[in-house]
C-alpha cells in the first residue's frame, strides 16, 4: 500500500504516506462546499505535475552530469466544469541560475514534460510551460 487516507468529516481527509509516516490534510475548495483551507484533492494532481516534472529534471541532470543549483515552478490550475474536472495547468518554469545554454534547457525541459504525472495526465489535462531560464 502507499497511503491510507481517511475521512475526517466536513469534506476534508488526513492521507498518511505509510511508508515515511508523513501526513497531508485535504479539503473540498470554497468553489465546491469546502473551506479551502488545505490544498484540495485537485490541488495535488496540479502540484504532483510541478513536482514530478522537477523531480524528472533533476534526475536528467544528474544523469548527464549536469549541474541542477536552481528551480521553481509555479503552478496554476484551472477548472472545468460539465464535468468538474482540471481543465489547463500552467507550469511557470524558472531556471534562472544554472547558467544553462539553451540547448541544454530545451533538454532538461523536454525530460521534465515527460515525467510519469504528465504521461498520466495525457490528453485529458491541457498543460502549458512558460519557461524562463
């Protein structure tokens, strides 16, 4: 098993990572019956496709003896409706830092838009990059 999440009544849920022990807090948003005081279940897919597409590029990097000193994503998620559903993420990259030429961005860039979250995403989730480096 990788997590076990229960129901804490009020439309929100405590998921324990069972194999570190740490704990995250969801929350219905305030645009659908919640208090949006804790990231919410779609928040997370958002956020897991920032952090995976960073996780990726630094995996990349360190493959390619590439030095990784700095990076930031921030994510936007936009909903849909008629399904509820995510709509776009847009994924504000900054490389900034690494002193990368741009060959070497369009590289470690294009390893980060592979990532397994995206992959899984697929055509359901339109995903834009905006990338500054």
């Amino acid at each position: 098993m990788t997590a076990k999440i229960v129901y804490q009544g009020k439309l929100r849920t405590s998921c324990e990572h069972l194999a570190s022990g740490n704990v995250i807090t969801t929350d219905a948003p305030i645009d659908n019956k919640g208090k949006g005081e804790y990231f919410s279940p779609t928040d997370l897919v958002a956020t897991a496709m920032g952090s995976c597409a960073l996780t990726i590029m630094g995996i990349y990097c360190q493959e390619h003896n590439i030095d990784f000193d700095q990076a930031q994503i921030d994510v936007t998620k936009i909903m849909a409706s008629n399904p509820r559903r995510i709509e776009t993420i847009i994924l504000k990259v900054d490389l900034s830092g690494n002193n990368w030429d741009e060959k070497t961005v369009h590289k470690v860039i294009q390893a980060g838009k592979s990532c397994p979250v995206a992959k899984t995403l697929g055509e359901n989730v339109k995903i834009e990059w905006e990338i500054t480096w």
